[in-house]
C-alpha cells in the first residue's frame, strides 16, 4: 500500500469506498478523456490507473477519447496546414486519413499499452470496427468536409469487449457505407455511446473545473444542474463557449437513459476516483 | 470517503491498492474466524467489512466460524455444565444438540445478518446442509462424546453460492448418514474446506500476533514458516499448546493444494485488508 | 418395494401414478408443515420422504416449516415464560433470539438432516439468508414486540437451490435493514414464498381434516373452496379461530398468482401423496 | 391412482419405489424391444407405459425395436416369400426396402403414437438419420442378401433427443455410404447403441423367463450371470440356440462399458419396472 | 470445382453469390417438395443437392414432402384400388396406415439418405414424431375417410433438429390423442410449418412454371403477386384448379408471417438454387 | 449472380463448391496478406470479397496483414528516410511509432472498412490490444533497433472475435511489458497465430506463383513440399532468399499444429477461393 500513510488509516480508507463499489459494481460507466489529461503523462497514467482500478473492482468501464493536439502535430510533421472553422478542425480527405491514423493507429494504441501498464486489459476500436459507428457528414451551415455525425451506432463490439472483461477504448472516427472516413467529435460519440450501452454514468474530463456562474471564480462553479435548468443557464451565458457542445452532449446522454452525467476536472489527479468515491463528488453533475 | 483524510490521499490510497486486487480477484480465500475478534462488536463489523469488501471487489470470500463462547454461556442458562478434556468440550448427545443450535441458529445467522448490513449478501449453512460435512466420532486416546472429525467434504453448496455471488458462512457441525450431529474443530473443517474449494488462501484470525520465537516478546513473530520448517520448530517448542492444532490446519491446507496459509491478529482493526492488500502483510505466513 | 403387496400389484400402483407424475413435473410445490406432523417422529418421517419422492420425480418441492412447540420447550429451558397475545407469541428481543436459534438452528437443519437420511438433498435457510425475508414491525392492534409482517421477498437463493437441484427448507425468521430479527408467521410466509416463486400448490399441513362445515362431524370437510366463497363462509362462521390466517393465506397465496393452495391433514401418513397422487386428493382445496 | 387398494397402501408403494428411482435418475436405460411383449396390444400398452413412467421419473429411456412379424406380413401381403438362413432373413434389395419401410415408417412411428398417448413424448428414428448406424454387409460364412453389421455409431441425434427430454425410439435398419440400406439385427444395435451412450443399464425383453439351466423347467432360471461364466455356460450348452446371439449382444454390451444387462421375460406386464424396482430384479442379469 | 469453365470464372460465380448467401444466412426456409422433381432420379439428387448446399452456408432448411404416387404404387402392390375425390385421396383405416408407413418409412428416409449422400446431414420426421402435427377429420363437405386438417404445429423437435445443425425431413401424417393417423395435405403442411418456425421463405416445388395467365403461354407467367390481388386472380379464373390449394397456402404462410412464398419449377435443375441466388428468381412470387 | 454465364451454369458451379464447403467450414483459416495484393485497389477488394464470401460460409478467417509500403511512404511524408539492414527495416523508436501508427490505424483500418462495404463484419486489432503479442528485441547477429520477436501469443481476443463471427484483421506490432512497440514480421506473426488458434490452413498471399525449382520458369513450382523435404530443398537452393523467412513460417506452423501451409499467388484475382475451392488448388502446399 501507499509508504506515506500507515496501514491501518489504508485500511480505513478501503473500507470507506464500500458503499461506493457497491453502488457502481457491474455498472456501465462511460469515460470521455481529452484536454490536458491527454497530454501530461502523469496525469494520463493516473487516469488509466483509476480505469484499471475501477474496471478490478467491477465496475464496466469503456474510455471514449479525443485526440485534436496529436493530429494537429503530425499533419504538421507532414507538412499540413490544420485549418479551424469555428472551432472545428476542416477535415478535407488527405486530413480524414491522418486524423483515422493518428486517432486509431496512434493515441488509441498508446492508451491500450498504458491500461496494460497499469495492469488492465484493453481492447483498441474505432467506429470503423464491427461498423460501429455509422456517419455522415455534418449538416452544419459552413462546410467542414468529412466532419461527420452519428447516424446510428451498433455497440455490439463493445458489448463483448465488456461481456469478456476486457476495457474498450475507442477512437472516435466512424465510416458511411462507401466506406469514407469522418471524424466524430468525441463529446457526442461519447454521449452516444453511454446511451447505446444503457450507462449509468458519463464522466467528460475537460480543463476546467466544471460549469461556473463566472469564468473567472472558481469558486462559483454549480455542483450540480438539472436538465430542465440548462434553457436558462443557456439564456443566462453561463453556458456559452467551448462549454455548448459539452453540456449538450450530457443532455443527449440523458435524455437517452444514462442516469447521470458529469464534468470533471481532469488537470486533478485521480479525479474520476474522487467523483465516483465520494458523496459529493467534483465538478458538475447533470441529472434528469 | 474518509473524513480524516483528504480526497486526493484516500484515492492514492486506493490505486496503491491496484496490484493487491489483481492479484486476488476471482480467487477463492477462506476466512476462519474465531477468538476476540468474534467477541468484540465492533472488531466484528471491522471483520464483516472487510470481507464485504473482499467479496466486492471479486475475491470469492468463505467465512469459517467457531463460537466456544457462546455455546458455553447457552449451555449454562440451560441450566448445563460444560466440560472440556484436553482443551476439548466433551460433547454428549444433548450438548451436541446445543452445539447445533448455537452456531447454526444463532451466530451463524447473526454473522450473515451483519455481512447484510454492512452491504453484502451472505448464506449461512452448517455441515449438515447438502451432505456437506460427513463425520465421524473423533479417533483419540479419550472419549469426548460427539467431538467429530471429517470423513468428507461436499463443497458444492459452498461452490453454488460463490458462483451466485453470495458469501456462504459456515458453521463447523457435521452428521453422520445416520443424522447423528458432531462437534467439528472449526480450524480444522477451514483447512479441509479450503483444500475443498481449491483456495488461494487460508487466512485464521486469532488472539496472538502470529506465531512467536518468545511468546513474552510480540517482536519475536516469525514473519514466514515454510513447511519443511514445520517439524523443528514443534521439536524446538516454539510451536507448541494451542498453537499445535492451528499450526496443523494450516499446514494440512498447504498440503492440499491451498496455496498459503497465514496466521493473523484479529484483534488487530481490518488486520484482514492490512493482511492482503501489503507486500509484508502481518502475522505469520506459512507456504510450501 | 414394498414386502406386502405383490411385486405386479405394485407395478401397476407405479404405473397408475403416471398421470399425476406428468402434471407436477418441473412445477414449484410450496408445503407449510407444522402441527403434529412436526412432533410425531413417524410421521416426520413419512412427511421428509413423501418431500424426497417428489424431489426425485421432479418436482421442485420448497419446504416452509413452524415450530412453535420447541420454541416453547427452550425457552422453557431457559427459564422464560412464553406469553402469547390472541394466539401470537409475544416476542420481546431476547426471545426473537431464542426464536432465531430455535427455529433457524435446531428445527431446520433436524429437517436438513432427515431429508438427508431419506435420500435427498437439502439446503437449509432461514430469512435472513441473502436478505430473503425483509420484514418490520407487525401492524395489528396490540403490541406484539418483534412479530414482524414481510416486506418483501427476495427469492433467489431459494431459486438457485432448486436450479442445483436441493430441496430448501425455510426457517421462517425475517429481519430489517438493521438487523433486528422478527418472528413471522410460517403459514404467511410460505403463502408469499409460493407467490414470488410462481408456485403450482401451496400444500398446507394442519393438524384437522381440512374446512368442516361442523367441527365436529368430519364428514362436513368442504373438499374445495372457490375465492369467491370465502367471504361467505367467514361470515357463516364456517371459517373462523385458527382457521381463519391459514385461509387468508391460502387466498393470497391464490391472489398472487399460485395456481392451487389445499389444506390437508398433517396427521394422516403420506397425506401429501395422497393429495397430489390421486383425483380427489384429501383435504380442502382452494381455487380461484 | 389405483382403485384396486387402498390410497395409504399405494402411498406406501411409491415411497418404497424411492431407493429405485434414486439409483436410476439420470442414468441412461436401452430397451430392446421384441418378441410377444410387442404382437400382444396389452403388453404393447404395458410396455410403453412403463417406458413413460421411467422417463417422467428422470431415467434417460432408449427403446430399440425388432419387428419381423409385421415385416413377413407385409412381404406376404406385397406377394414376396419370406425366406430364413440359420434363423436370418436373407434380404435381397426389395425386401431391404420392406424392411425399412415397415420398421422405420409402421412399427417405429406405431410405438412414438403409443407413448404419446402413454402421455410421453418420443422421436421416431431409424438408423439412416443423421447417418447413425453405418453398416457393411454381414461377414457371415453364407449369402444373407443385405442383412448388414455395424461399423460404426453416431449417437448423437439420440443425445440430442435425450438432453430435450424426449424418448428417442429406434428402427434398426442402417446404410452404407452409397445409400444401401442394411437390416440389422436389433439385439446387437441395441447393445452398440447402449455402448455408445454410457448406458447405466441394458434391458433385453424376450419370450422366455431368462437363461435358464433347463429348458423345461422355469425354476432352473439363472439369477445372474458373470462374463466368466459366459464360456463355461456355453460349453455345457445351457447357452445355445437362439440364446446365443442375445447373450453376445449383453456380453458386448458390458465389454464396452455399460454397467448391467439383464434379459427379462416381456411377457409379464410390466416387467421392466417390476426389474428396476426391486432388488431381486427377474429374469437373468449379466455383470462384470 | 465444376470442369467445364475456367476456375477463374468460378470464382467469380461464387464471389457474384455471396449478397444472396448474405441474405438468407441463418434464416429458415421452409421447401415444400412433391411433383416431377421427386420422381425423377436425377432432379431428386439435384435438389437434395441444393438444399445440402444451402446448408452449409448457413440457411436452416426445413424440408416437406409428399408422396403421392409411391403411395398409390405401394397400394396396388398390395392389391388395394386408390380413390380420389375431388382429387384427394380417399383414405380409409387400412390406406392410412399405408400412407404412413410409406410417406414415414419409404420416401423420407430415402431423402435422408439422398442428403447423407450428398454431404449434408439429415433427421426424418413425421406429425407423428413429438406429438408434432395434431390433426382432425377435414371438414369439407364430403367424406374423405382419414384425411386431415391441420389442429397444431409443435415445432419443437423441428426446431432442435435446427439448433443441431440437421436438416429436417418431414412427413405430413398427423395424428389425434387417439392415436388415429391423418392423412394431410403436404402444401398445407408445409404452410403452417413454415409460420411456425418463423421462416424467411416458402419454396414450394411444382411441375408448372408458375401461375400463368395464360396456361398455354408459358411466357404470360407472373412473376409477382401481392396478397391483395390473389381474389381478383381468382376471380378471373387466373388462380384455377390445382393451383388453388397451392396458392391458399402460400397465401396462409404469408398470413402467419412468412415474408416470402415462392412457386417454382421443380422440374428446372437447381431451380431453387437460381430462386434464392438471382434477384428475378423464377417462378411467381407471393408477397404481402 | 453473374452476368457472363447462364444461371443455370452458375448454380452448378454453386454446387460443384459443396465439397469443399463441407471440408472447411467451422475451420480456422488465417490469411497471411501483403505484397501486391495488398497495393493494387482491384486485387484489395478480391481477397476482401473472398474473405466475406469464406466468412459467411462458415470459415472462421483470420486476416494478418503486413505494409511495408505504406510505412516508407509516410515515413517518408514525414522526412524520415527508411533504412533496411538485410532486407529488414531498422527501427528506431520514432520509426517504431510510425509503424504501429501506419498499421493499426491506417491499413489495419482500411481493410475493415472494405470488408464492411464487402459485406462481412470485421473488427480491427494489432498485438498490443488485450496483450495479444508479447514480443522482445530480435535476436539477430545485428541491431535491427525495434525490430520484435515474438515471446507470447495470447489469442482470447480472436477467438471471441471469432466467436461472435467477426473477422479478426490484426496488425503485427508488439509490445513488451513496459510498453515498447515492435516491429513484428508478418510472416511470423501469422504462423505463430495460425499455431495459437489451432488452425486448419495457412494461407500466404505472394507475389510469385509458388516454390520454384528455377525461379525463372514459372511452370517448374513444385506444387507440394512435406516438412521432410525442406532441408534438401534449401541445401540445393531451391528455397534462397526472400523466400527463406516465408518457407520457414510454413515450417512453424504446421510444426505447432497447424494441418495445411500454403503460398499462392496474390496477384492472381480470387486466388484464395481458386486454392480452397479445387482439388489442385494453385501454389505450393506445405504438409506434415
């Protein structure tokens, strides 16, 4: 155990989380990992450590992960302009190809070797696997090429990832019929896929401590935010930014039967722990 | 979590404890539980805790008990004096019945009512259930009445119950084919219970630190006994008076297939989790 | 077979048992046993044995039994007097013990255990087993200490037993969250037991003929009672005293989806193979 | 049940059936049936009945069955000769064609209608299904025509029909790969068929009490009978005639693993329970 | 492979099958075979073929046969004169009993043997077989002795034989609790065993093109009728004669939700392979 | 089907596949692909519809592919210049990334998507996933860098692919248990799984016809080598060269197991269904 505290308190601390375990035990619990989490190895260590631990004691969980800085690097190394149309990366075909590459050759990898690291066992998909995800093009108002949305989802791949006690990973391309390639934003493929496996939680790592009344005070930050509240923090701009898309991903989650869904502040170590095994939990909780 | 620690601690904590669970998770580990740490209240809900947590976590937990005490004190508001040869009670007909009643009706049952309490799900069975303990009158020198030992082990009850998911508890009173009840030493019927259910582990909660060099020196415990060094330390006298028949459990486990055997203080808080979830664990650990 | 009738005679008593065989085969039969059945040795006996025949048929026999004389008899042993309050055991907590222990360690695991010596395999369980049986506090007029009234019904250890092909035999004890132990009434609690398992017939024993028009003229058995006569023949006095909770159970056994509940004498050799081996059956039979 | 004796009595019956079904249940039985037991429609009836019972009380009940009579009468009635050598029908190619058609598609399905009505369930096939009797021409010192021997078994249509609990009912006739059919003699299908599933038990009904040392005399019937015997029997010519192709079959039976065979006289009704159900048994019984 | 092409083209036959082997895979086809294609050797073979070839690759076929003409050919053999009234057969006890031995023993049988030989693996069936086809008297207006209508399919035993990857072989002969035989229709049978299963397709094997407009114009065919225009077909004598028995079951298959029935030219070598593997087909096709 | 040839005749090409349908289905086929096949788009979709069209026939195909093509073309995007130190690539750490990128993200990925758009379902993996390739530091006389030899296969993951009827595609990168990525040579790797799985055939696609006795006459391929014949072939330089490695995967797999090893053509359209599908099938067969 742990040299810094003695082993009696440990023991406490172990007996502390029971009423947690037990509460999550055979659950399905869906992990959106990205930001800053992503990218500082230790903090990327500690969470795959929290995924093993949560996946020895039972818990199901499946990690759904971005990948934007590592993409950006290597279209770079291969001397490509990434280009943002309102926060969106434009994905023309030469740039779908990598993002695939990167995100299912590369960063999904890297994270299944961690979890065996960390001594879990994982299994690396994209949403071309199995077909899982099905896509088309998004129908936003400026073109963004192959940016795609979720036309169906098929969790059957995961399903037995799960059944078989593995940990699925998945990197958040999906294909249309002729075979072409979209990149899926990995907040709604997420939510998507909590909703597809009946989760009882969505976790999103971000880079904030969770939705505030002011940006610039943490301390505002609300704990906890019913669906039927979001119209008025949204009228109010205390949704607004970055934070749109987030907090629509968790309503879409919930209003497709996943029981809660929450942000968390994933620059915290071991944050996703701290969130499952405490009453109060950190960040924001969204609830039907 | 715990209140005393902070968060972010109790979740290192937690992940210390990583390597722990995966090395017993899905195993089987049997509890023999007995002495101080079946008298004192709350040393038994630490104990019950414990094993909830075991079993949550997906060690496959079976719990041994004994319970002199309160056989004797029933036996006396019975108006029945008891009597002991050897350190044996000497166990007629009726006794036999009281001895029945007591751990079967009375603390077996209250154990699997605080297992249920502290949120897991236990079954309580006697060796009479399923066949599962055949006996007979006990070979030695003297007649100790109904003081039996175990012909056979029928561990598919106990097999069913952990395949359920249930923590079975069992109280160490066996029958012969023709319904005739014995007193089983509850050390003993562990070992040969583990042995039964191929066990990773025999763990026996007693009333000492472990096994002691100098029984006046608690700094004295050896911390590890293979098996081959069995023999001289009985002849050395170091292993000797109550310790004998524990020693012999554990070293009849070992030779079963158990793979360890470890002695441990039940007086100590959560020594269980402090046994399992520590390289140097505590108490004496007996191996091949 | 049997020495007094002709080996061919025989044959066709077997063969003229067809009929019945395939109509309860792989079906659930709760019975209720207590009275004199319980008390004489013999038909103790005849009872566990008529339970080992179904069980090997094929029928999934669940045995519920009482046990009030013996619970007297100890508490006697014990210096304690038992008060009873319009025919319910007071139960004050040191009594809800001797209950527990009489009832969960000594009735049941004897039954165990004769069942055993017949042939057939059983499980002993009481209420608190799994958390089986929750209860709280009966609601009648006067205060009857610990009587409880059930809760709710967990009924899948007994389900897994019969899965693995054991016969459970139930000590009728409950408890609540808290662990404090109730005295529930067995006629009730094999009712319910026979609802949550969808049960084909719920076989009551009792220590008179069945419903008599006139207690005092055996020949004015009712032999079978639709629902809808049984408020009738409460207010004809018909069913009245004792009479009247083992009918309400058998009511609502029948209201919850049990397809026969018959009341039958306990006090007459095989009276279980006799009801359920031939058209007329013995006893009252009560239908929807 | 039935009306000749009293319901205690019959009650009586059942239970002391109870050590005979205990030592049957699960196990499987082959029946060969022929001779009388199956011209007679009341032992026809009887037999079937009693196959019913077995099945319903758990014995795993194969029926393999003969039928030269009906096949001579049907040749007869389609004017063709029946013509025997050494008591074996020689079979040219139209008569193997009769042969199948009356025994797989009248007696076969006449014997499935009758234990439906018995209130069993069976599955009519011949040894053409799922090709489960391979066979060659019979290596006989003279031409038979197609009277074949078996190469080889496939039990598995039969395993299947038993998991689903249905009574697989035999036709003995067999092909080669090129589709020749075979007429197989049914006591040696039956004791291959009873090799080929582990049979605990392999009951041979016959015209005749059993083995007996003198023809004439019924008293002289030999209990049971040792494989060592066997030669010796033969040698003293007790074994002789058309003795001598059953006791082979029994003989080859218990060579390859089935526990018991026993040949009984079909002519007493019910004589494979009055067998199963008593410890005398009747008729000759061949061990290891 | 076949010699007379190239193995390149081959290929690119058997690459040209797979999204017709992609759209019947693990669906049951239900084919009703009778008429030329069952007297001519070389067809019989050709369409045992077929149906060992599809299942192989996946399709759980289900086959129906008649047997008129070896029924009437076994009739006179056996010096009896068939009669047909309004086309059916006329069955009398001792015709029934023909029919069944002939259509269960003779002709399936000889089927199953056919598939052995070609690869596949096959169990025969009659109603007969697990109580399969429950049948009555027909009631139509005139007295046709045994032939029956159809009471109730189990289809059970059909659908094991499935599940262990045999292809069932069925004979319609049908039977009451009594035991009587029947005498059904095998294009009825073949209906409603299809509706039973749950089929994809009703292939039903004829000895004309299709349904023609004109009889004397192969070329006026229909290739596909859709249930709402069988009355007006019929109405202009489009659907006349011996079709209209054909055409009322695919009409009754289609009403108990099989999604496709097809009539095809059984005389056309793999007439059924070129149905399920083109997308015109052959034949006429009956959709909802 | 087809549009060249008559339906007719494609149905029995259809049928004249039956054998060879029978001989494999339910087998294990691993396909080692790479070299020009896997670059010319047309001869991609061939052995991916080949692949779809054995998968849905029930053959359980493993794909293993190389590309080394695609890794120089992106290294070389990327600037980085490739180095091959007797024919094998030197793999510098960031090389080894691109190759894990390369394969399991981008090739690895596209032939999912086509065997989707072929019609099969296909799941994605490479040997880091679930600790499917354990690998460790080539041991050659030179430092090749992160070139991998093989320590371990673990192939649970493809065999619950398997057997949730996916088609496995695995790319052959390793890693060790500090999470360093290999370069696996696909030869290897393919016989090492085909050995794991225990396979019936492995089959490698080439870019030569087969073993040559001269290389420069096509017609002198020796169509079969037994593993006895190996050595000699070497000695006299028949096997030299590229074909060295290629030859001794063969050698491994059928040394561990595997029944068949075969090299065939890739450059020849549907040369996979041209080798299984006939009896002399095209390439050079390596058996036991």
């Amino acid at each position: 155990m742990s040299d810094n505290i003695s082993t009696g308190l440990q023991a406490q601390v172990l007996i502390s989380a029971l009423p947690y375990i037990q509460k999550y035990t055979g659950r399905v619990v869906v992990v959106k990992y990205g930001g800053n989490a992503m990218i500082n190895p230790e903090l990327k260590r500690a969470v795959m450590s929290d995924i093993v631990l949560l996946s020895l004691i039972g818990v199901r969980v499946v990690l759904v992960h971005g990948g934007g800085p590592e993409i950006t690097e290597t279209l770079k190394a291969l001397g490509k302009q990434s280009r943002f149309i309102d926060g969106l990366r434009y994905t023309d075909a030469e740039t779908a190809e990598v993002v695939q590459m990167v995100l299912a050759g590369k960063i999904n990898k890297d994270l299944v070797s961690l979890i065996g690291q960390c001594g879990g066992k994982a299994l690396g998909f994209c949403g071309i696997d199995g077909g899982m995800i099905k896509a088309k093009k998004l129908d936003s108002g400026k073109d963004l090429g192959f940016v795609g949305e979720i036309v169906d989802i098929d969790p059957q791949p995961l399903a037995n990832a799960i059944y078989n006690r593995y940990i699925p990973v998945i990197a958040t391309v999906g294909s249309d019929k002729n075979g072409q390639v979209y990149n899926i934003n990995a907040d709604t493929a997420a939510a998507e896929i909590a909703a597809a496996l009946g989760a009882e939680n969505l976790i999103t790592l971000t880079d904030i401590r969770g939705l505030m009344r002011d940006i610039n005070y943490p301390d505002s930050m609300i704990p906890e935010v019913k669906l039927s509240e979001v119209p008025g923090l949204t009228e109010q701009g205390i949704i607004s930014g970055g934070m749109i898309p987030k907090v629509q991903s968790c309503v879409k989650a919930l209003e497709n039967g996943v029981k809660k869904a929450v942000m968390i502040d994933g620059r915290i170590e071991h944050s996703i722990l701290i969130e499952m095994f405490s009453d109060e939990g950190i960040g924001t909780l969204f609830t039907r």
